[in-house]
C-alpha cells in the first residue's frame, strides 16, 4: 500500500494463548512495504508461537520479490519439507530500482523433517539493476540444510548476517 509506513504496518501475529499452525506454501511478499510477521504471542516475549510448515511437494514459505522492503519475519518456526526449495527466497526485482532490501529476519527457527534438507533455508538472488541489500538475518537457528544454511547469489551487498546457529 503507498501509505505503508514504520508507523503504518500490517503486522501479522497469534493473539494471547493461540499457536497457530499454519500448513502452507508461500506467502508471497510481492512489492511488500513494512509487513511484520511475529510469532509471539500478543507481539511480546520470546517463545515461537507461530508455525509455518512447507509441504513436501516443495515451494518456499516466504518469498520476497520486486522490491519488497521494510519487511520482518521475527519470532517464528519455519519447518520446510521439500528437498527442492529453499525456506526463504529473495528474488529478483524486475526493472530498477531498491531491490528486495532493508527486510529482517530476526529469533526464528528454520527447520526441516525431511533428509536430505533443502538445499539452503535463505536463498537471495538480486539483479544488476535492482540488488538485494541492507537485509538482515540474526539470531536465527539454521537446523538440517542440503548445502548452506544461507546462500547470497549474485547481486547482493551489505547484508548484515550475525548472531545465528546453524546444524546440518
């Protein structure tokens, strides 16, 4: 939305003593401007409420394309069970411009139940005219991945990685 704002947020969180499971393929960030997704219930505390469990028939649980920004994924358990696709993708903006950038992925678990794993759990791929920058990922768990637990392809700068844990 053009009004989107940092005080003007969609903000997608579980109320007070609800733990949703959520059983899907893809929530597509597609443009996104300051959406927020908090697993805590109420928005407060530490505990991963949320979960969100990939399908075995592949496909990723969040995608971020053509210049989404401002976006944080914060607080959840991320489950993905496909042996084909990566948990989280950045992709390439089409035409120029900002890119996939200033998005956070924040105290959330990355996980799979299958072996072998996905090949990655974050995958970004920018483009020469529009690179994926300035994104953050911190304080994650990375747990059983094919090959990386983060993969920054081409076109990508100054993304801040620090403070995660990863266990193939």
């Amino acid at each position: 939305h053009p009004d989107a704002s940092v005080v003007k947020t969609l903000t997608i969180r579980p109320a007070v003593g609800v733990n949703p499971a959520i059983n899907t393929s893809t929530f597509i960030l597609d443009g996104a401007r300051f959406v927020i997704f908090d697993g805590r219930q109420g928005g407060s505390g530490t505990i991963r409420s949320m979960s969100i469990s990939v399908p075995g028939s592949g496909g990723s649980a969040f995608v971020f394309d053509n210049h989404s920004q401002n976006n944080i994924i914060q607080y959840c358990s991320i489950r993905n069970n496909s042996t084909s696709s990566s948990s989280i993708l950045f992709l390439s903006a089409t035409g120029p411009g900002p890119g996939n950038s200033n998005n956070r992925i924040e105290n959330d678990s990355l996980s799979t139940s299958v072996d072998p794993g996905p090949p990655q759990h974050i995958f970004s791929l920018g483009n020469v005219t529009a690179k994926n920058q300035n994104n953050t990922v911190s304080t994650n768990v990375f747990l059983g991945y094919e090959v990386n637990g983060i993969f920054l392809s081409a076109n990508n700068s100054d993304w801040v990685i620090t403070g995660n844990r990863f266990f193939q």
